[in-house]
C-alpha cells in the first residue's frame, strides 16, 4: 500500500509512507518473560466513539464510515509483531454468527500479505498464540484457529463455572484461573503469559480489558487511530468503560501521523502514546 501520509509530531513536518510505518517499531524486540510489552490499538472518532449499539437488537456494532484500509493496515502490522493475541468470548461469539470478521491469522487479508515473510525474517513463529478472556466461557474457537495451529490459552476468573472449564479442559485447552471473581485480571494475566514464554502481547480484546490492564499498570503502549468526524449516537462504547483513572491514564504522545484522505473525506490521526 504506497499510500503517503505526514508526521506532525516529533518535528519536523515531513511526508511519510504508510506501509511500513509500525513495523519499524520493532515491538517484538521490546519486551522480555519476566516484562512483557503490551500493547493495545483503538480506532474511534472525534467524538469518543469506538463503536455504535443498535438499540432495538442490542447489538454492538462498528460502523463502517469510521474503518479505512489505511487504519487497517496498521492493525495488521501491529499484528504481526505479537506473539501472543488477547481476544475475548464476545469477539469469537461475534465472529461466529458472522457480524465481525476474522482478525486471529497473519497473512489472512490482502493488505497484510507481504507481512507472513516479515515475520518469517524476523524469527517469529508462523502465527501468534491466542489468549481467550472469559467470564461466561460460552464461545466457539473458530476453525481458522485449528487450522492454522495456533496455540490456544483460556483465561477466566476462578468464580466460573466448573462444568465449563472441566468441558473446555477436556476437550485439551488449558483453562488458567486470572481474577478472583468470574473477570479476568489484567494484573494477573500478563505475567502468567509472560510465564509461558511470551514477550510482545497484543491486545484485541475490546475496552473491558483495555481498562482492567490500564488500572493494573500492565499497558506500555497505546496506538489510537482518531478519524476527523463527529459520530453521534445514543448508545455507544468508549475506550475505558470503568471509573475515573486519574494519574494512571496519563500518556506521553511519541509520534503523531496526519492522514489528509480519511474515512468519507475526513481526515485521521495515527498516534502512538507511551505509558512511561
């Protein structure tokens, strides 16, 4: 994707060339077992919104006029440097009655294609392994998965139910008790990963579990793509659902890309925020 774009920040202006533009981040360089890198991507408007609730279904959805080629390709280059995924039971529900599309493999979309010999240059396995969070445990790991012969970790609280996880041990998928409650604990999940050998975690999982690895100290590294329009809405989702931070959402900007040929004519920022 020879698409150009402009850094504003650090200075000075210059043009820059989209494809390319994380991969030179080098994240799966950053972070060790003992310390993980984690980091998180989020894509929302002006005016806060990650995504719309439809209010006569319920259901979440993004709408299109806030997604570009461009933002996803930088989803796919983040990807790619990961060793470990964090999703969650309701992005694979969603995946499975078919109302999100599937984001678990390198090399799956056409705009990420040239990234499968990236990551084989770069020593990485063939494909990250996935962490599932999960309170309910009612989910279906999709074929893809198996497929691809990812390595799969499901994650809950130790208040969940025990005929699942017995059903979900059974069926050869290692269970791993991460909160006190039904939740998965952000403080608790990283380092059990960091324990089972990986260093660069990529979080995908929606801002539940933005908030709790925020709140627990265990976020490096936020991207956020933030198109140029007022969204609106009634029912909506936001990146931190939970009560104030304070001091412990405060973010240092490192870069700030300007694409001038955004969704629908607007246009969209691509900004990196370090938690130092």
């Amino acid at each position: 994707m020879q698409k150009q774009i402009f850094r504003l920040y650090p200075p000075p202006y210059t043009p820059a060339w989209l494809a390319g533009l994380y991969l030179e981040h080098n994240l799966h360089q950053l972070g060790a077992t003992n310390q993980p890198f984690v980091y998180a991507n989020f894509l929302a408007s002006l005016d806060g919104r990650i995504a719309l609730e439809d209010l006569q279904t319920g259901q979440t959805y993004l709408p299109k006029s806030l997604t570009t080629p461009a933002d996803f390709r930088l989803f796919l280059e983040l990807e790619a440097q990961a060793d470990c995924l964090i999703t969650h039971g309701g992005y694979l529900r969603a995946l499975q009655q078919g109302l999100l599309g599937n984001i678990l493999q390198i090399g799956a979309h056409e705009q990420g294609s040239d990234l499968v010999e990236w990551r084989r240059n770069q020593g990485l396995p063939a494909q990250p392994a996935i962490a599932i969070a999960s309170a309910s445990l009612d989910f279906v790991i999709p074929e893809s998965v198996h497929r691809h012969r990812q390595k799969v970790y499901i994650f809950t609280g130790e208040e969940a139910d025990p005929w699942k996880v017995d059903a979900w041990r059974k069926e050869g998928y290692p269970v791993i008790f991460a909160g006190a409650g039904t939740m998965v604990e952000g403080g608790k999940l990283i380092p059990m990963l960091g324990q089972l050998g990986y260093r660069s975690i990529y979080l995908i999982a929606g801002p539940t579990m933005l908030d709790t690895v925020v709140r627990s100290g265990k976020l490096n590294r936020l991207y956020q793509t933030i198109t140029h329009q007022l969204m609106g809405g009634e029912a909506f989702r936001t990146m931190v659902p939970g009560p104030e931070l304070g001091p412990t959402g405060h973010l240092q900007l490192r870069t700030l890309y300007y694409d001038p040929s955004g969704p629908g004519g607007a246009g969209q920022w691509f900004a990196q925020f370090d938690n130092d």
